[in-house]
C-alpha cells in the first residue's frame, strides 16, 4: 500500500457555467480502520479560492497551513488576493512538479479511478450551479462506494458567480 493511500480521500473538482464545485469524502482512517467520520479535507484559501488536499492526512494539514502563510505573505506585498492562476503556480513550486491545467474536472485520492470514471459519465460543460453541484455530489458518492479507503458521506462546497475569474483546477 502507498504512503498516499494510507489515510483514504476522495476529492472532486468542476467547473460550471460561471462557477465551480469541489467535494470531498469525509472518512479519516488507517488503512481499513476508520478514525473519524467529519474529516476536513477542503479548505479555503479566501473567498474564491479553495483547495482540496488528499493523501497522507498529516501531509495535507501541513501543506494547507504552509499555503495560508504564503497566501498572507502575498496579501502584505500585493495588497489583493491572489489569482487562481497564481496559486496554482504556488501549489506546484510547493510540490516541486509540473501540474497540467484541467478545464473540466480534476480527481485525487485513493477513489481517483472510481472517481474519474463517474466524472467522465456525468460531467458536460457549461453545467448550471444547481446542476453542477448534484453532478459532483453524485460522482463523489458513486465512487467513494467503490473505495473501502474513502466515504462516510460528502462534503461539498459550491460557488456561484457572476464575475468569476478564471477558474484553474490542477
């Protein structure tokens, strides 16, 4: 077994019609023993911008705060939030990869094959929020039935926006 597939994740992201969606699954867990069913796996970075961080749970605590603290950095300088394309950019140097930009959906965790195969059948583009939002929720359940590692529920996170800008999942 990974190190990756230690904890068990299911997380999902799509992009709408003027806005996007990202979901999670609840479980934390060791291996096939469940420690917690509310587990927070989404975290927002300010009001349009989230992430979704899957994988080792210790890892994905820390990475989050390690973004909050160059988010802030970035607030000091810059006097504004950043962009989706910006944190993406900081995301990647973080993890020292390349990361390809997806315009559609993105899937992580231990149910990411479950979770691209429900995601290929039910996503079509330029969904409406209330569309999108079931389409995510259906897909982050669908698969998370499919991975011992992951489930216990969804968690969902919706956004809706006229003037939304460039939405960057990866």
């Amino acid at each position: 077994m990974s190190i990756f597939e230690y904890n068990g994740s299911a997380v999902v992201a799509m992009v709408g019609k003027n806005c996007f969606a990202i979901a999670s699954d609840r479980r934390l867990g060791v291996q096939l023993q469940t420690i917690a069913t509310d587990f927070q796996k989404i975290y927002k970075i300010h009001d349009k911008l989230f992430i979704g961080l899957s994988g080792l749970a210790t890892d994905a605590q820390t990475m989050y705060q390690k973004l909050v603290f160059r988010h802030k950095l970035y607030q000091l300088r810059e006097e504004r939030n950043m962009k989706p394309e910006t944190f993406a950019s900081l995301v990647s140097a973080l993890l020292y990869e390349k990361r390809e930009l997806a315009k559609d959906f993105v899937v992580s965790g231990s149910a990411s094959e479950s979770l691209y195969g429900a995601c290929e059948a039910m996503f079509k583009p330029d969904m409406e929020p209330e569309e999108l939002f079931e389409t995510i929720s259906q897909a982050l359940l669908s698969s998370v039935d499919r991975d011992c590692l992951s489930g216990w529920g969804g968690h969902a996170k919706p956004w809706y926006s006229v003037l939304l800008e460039n939405v960057v999942l990866g």
